[in-house]
C-alpha cells in the first residue's frame, strides 16, 4: 500500500515565548490521501494557515510528526525542505505575480527550484499550462493588465507547472467575485483529477465546499467533529455529501479496515448523527439520508464480517403498512434486493413482534421459518441469529439478524452479545435512517419471509 501524501500526527504548535507564548495547534492528528481534495474550513485565528505552511515546509515543525510525501518534516535540513518544495504547488490568496514580468514569465518562476530544466523548456512548459488554464491567448500580457480571476489562473499554472503531487491552496478565491471564485476552483479541481495530484485548500469560502472529497474543520487549534462543520457550513455540507456519490469508495475504506478501526469510526459517526439531527431540518434532508443509506450498506456488512457471517441484513417497520422492509439484503450472488413483509411474519416478524432476540442453529426446522426467499434468490439460510433494534425511547423500531455462520457452526453467545453490542452503537444512525424510510421507495419482493 501507498504511504498517503500527508500524514499529521499529533502536531502542536507555539507562537512566541515566555508569557507571550500562544498554542495555535493542539494535537492535531490528519492526513490526505493520493489524489484527494481535502477543504480546511475554520474560523479566523483556528491554526489553518499555520496547519497549510508546516504541511508546505515552509515553517518548521516544533512538536509531533509531520511526513509530507514520504519525508519527515520534524527536524528535517536543509535539503530535505528544498526537495520536498520542489513537488509542492502554491497558491495563494494574493496571487503574487510580478507586474514586471508577462505571464509566461511569471509561470516559468515555478520551475527556478528545479535546475534541471532547461529555459526552453521552462517556456514551452509554462505556456502550455498557460493554455490549459485558458490563457494561452495572454502568454505575453503583463499581469498589471488582467482581471483578478485571471491572475488567479496565472497563479494556478505557476504552481502546476512544477508538476506537483501536491497542491496546497490558502483562501484562493478570497479576493473573487462569485463566478471568477467557481471557476478557479473548477480548473483546479480539474487539473488534480486529470494529474492525480491530492490538494489541501483553505476557505471560508462556503461556495466552493462541493469540490471537496472531505472537510476538515479547526477550531481553536484543534480538529473538530464532522458534526461541526454541518452546523457551521449545514447546507453546504449536504451539497457535498449529495454530490459524494462514488459508493464503491466507502465500501471499499470499511472493508479494508481492521476491527480496531472500524468500531471507533462506527461510534464516532453514531455520535455524529445524533448531533446533526440536532439541526431538525436536515432530518428530511435528501443529501443526509444519501449519507446515511451508504454508511449503513457498508457498516452492515463489515459487522457481518466481524462476526464470521455470510450474511447481514437490517429489517425496519412501516408501522403505517404493518410491514418489515429490509436495508442490506443480498442474494445468492451477493446483489442487493429488497424483502418486504408482514410485521408478524417469518423469524425477524417474531422478534419484532416479541421484542426479544432469537438463536436458530437450523432455520428448516423452524415453524417460523419461511424458505420462499431462498427459493427466489438462491441464497440457502443453516442458521439464524436475530436481535430487535429499540429507538431512544426503548420501543422496537425494526430487527438486524445474521445469516450462516462460517466453518457451518453455530452462533454462540459470544456472538450475540457482540451483535447486541454493536448494534447498539449503530442504534442513532438505524433510528434516523428508519425515520426517513416512509418517504423511500423501495422494490419487494412478494411473500418473503426470513
């Protein structure tokens, strides 16, 4: 596996000495992976710049582990800070052009780290980046003579045309208005895609929050929840989520997690959707429930792997209907379908009927077992565990149950109370999730009864 571009760890950070001395940064733990764009949203004075600068090796590291492709920072020389500004792109706020240079020349000044380029090749370098900003008609004008969203641009090829792995970008679109601000961050998210170049971009622009792959929100020095930077940027940030919809992506993060990765993130996301339905109007918010179905599709499955199962699959009720309708089911092929039953029916109807969890080591044996479902997907159950699901409130809103133990033993007791305990953790996503499920609509398939 690939070493991420940036990996922070535990980084704090000082201004001054004696009495004077301020902590900007407190233990701040993050990282960016190949080709992501990450935003780092914040207020004024958060430690955002500073973060952005010890990223870029352009201030030195005081405490904790700063490894910027590949490179510790903390007590790097010399050289080893010159190298890693060499793949390192900047943009900045105030675009820094030299008025008394053309714009090709102004570009070409990205290359003066890197000797072992020709001037030739500096020029032909520069102006074709020039062109891929859309300004290769202006590769001769002075910058003195050009729009703020143009030298903006100028600033953007200057700082690709090193060809960076990383672009670091400090309130980029601060001095643009509206369209101008879209369009810089439009080509450089572009140029990232198309290069595969990972950026880190500061803002308190809320405008410009969709580019992002993730938000990374500081306060007062320190890395704040998710749920923060909803409640400070909330339509935004269900824009973003909204427009996240590379699915394959989450599946594939929780899947590769360890158990130990998994339960913390599993827990902090439970405690972040409690936040944010603290904000009562993204309850009904179509970008929060997208998030909320995926997390659920993938946090599903990773506890059927934990817990050594073939399958795993979440059955909420439609009170309205007096049915049960399934989240995360899949057929014999591993596809996903929809069950939908009468609240009474089936193992997971008596359950939810009975409040109380049930151990079937031999589902064919069961009266309450009802095989239609096998017959229509393939799929062919041995054992079951079921266990009701309860709202705040302790009132059974649904049930989650485990198929087919592995090795074809049993579940034991140990397994229930795993399940029990994990589902407890995910109970504020499943009970936002459930409160949406009136609205959803769903495909069934017809007298299904697990």
């Amino acid at each position: 596996m690939s070493v991420p571009p940036v990996v922070i760890e535990g980084v704090s950070h000082y201004f001054g000495a004696g009495e004077l001395r301020k902590q900007v940064l407190n233990e701040v733990s993050c990282g960016v992976e190949a080709g992501e764009i990450v935003i780092l949203t914040g207020p004024s004075g958060s430690g955002k710049t500073t973060l952005l600068t010890l990223i870029g090796a352009l201030r030195s590291a005081q405490e904790g582990s700063v490894q910027v492709l590949g490179n510790e920072l903390l007590g790097a020389d010399t050289k080893t800070l010159t190298r890693v500004r060499r793949d390192i792109g900047y943009i900045f706020q105030l675009h820094n052009l030299l008025d008394f240079l053309s714009t090709t020349q102004n570009v070409e000044m990205g290359l003066q780290l890197h000797p072992g380029v020709s001037k030739s090749e500096r020029r032909e370098r520069a102006n074709a980046m020039l062109e891929a900003v859309g300004l290769g008609d202006k590769i001769d004008m002075d910058p003195s003579r050009m729009s703020g969203g143009q030298k903006q641009r100028v600033a953007i090829a200057r700082a690709l045309v090193t060809r960076p792995r990383l672009i670091l970008a400090d309130e980029p679109t601060a001095s643009l208005d509206k369209k101008s601000g879209r369009d810089v961050v439009e080509l450089m998210q572009g140029l990232a895609r198309e290069n595969n170049v990972s950026v880190v971009l500061v803002t308190h622009d809320n405008r410009i929050l969709d580019v992002a792959d993730r938000i990374i929100h500081l306060e007062d020095g320190e890395l704040k929840s998710f749920s923060d930077a909803v409640v400070s940027n909330t339509e935004h940030m269900m824009n973003l989520l909204a427009g996240q919809n590379r699915k394959g992506d989450l599946q594939g993060v929780i899947a590769d997690m360890t158990e130990e990765q998994f339960i913390p993130l599993l827990r902090q996301i439970t405690q972040d959707s409690q936040q944010l339905l603290d904000v009562t109007r993204l309850a009904s918010n179509a970008a929060f429930e997208s998030m909320l179905d995926q997390a659920l599709d993938a946090f599903t499955q990773k506890v059927a792997d934990i817990l050594d199962a073939e399958r795993a699959t979440l059955f909420l009720l439609d009170r309205e209907h007096d049915e049960l309708w399934s989240k995360t089911a899949l057929d014999a092929e591993g596809r996903s379908f929809t069950i939908r039953i009468p609240s009474d029916r089936g193992i997971v109807g008596s359950v939810v009927s009975s409040g109380r969890g049930v151990n079937v080591s031999d589902a064919y044996a069961d009266p309450r077992f009802d095989s239609s479902t096998d017959q229509e997907t393939g799929f062919r159950t041995r054992n079951v565990f079921c266990t009701p699901l309860l709202d705040p409130s302790g009132e059974v809103f649904g049930a989650a149950q485990l198929l087919n133990k592995r090795g074809g033993v049993d579940f034991d007791r140990a397994d229930e109370d795993r399940f029990d305990e994990l589902m407890k953790s995910m109970g504020v996503i499943l009970a936002s999730w459930a409160s949406m499920a009136p609205r959803r609509e769903t495909s069934s398939l017809a007298q299904s009864g697990i």
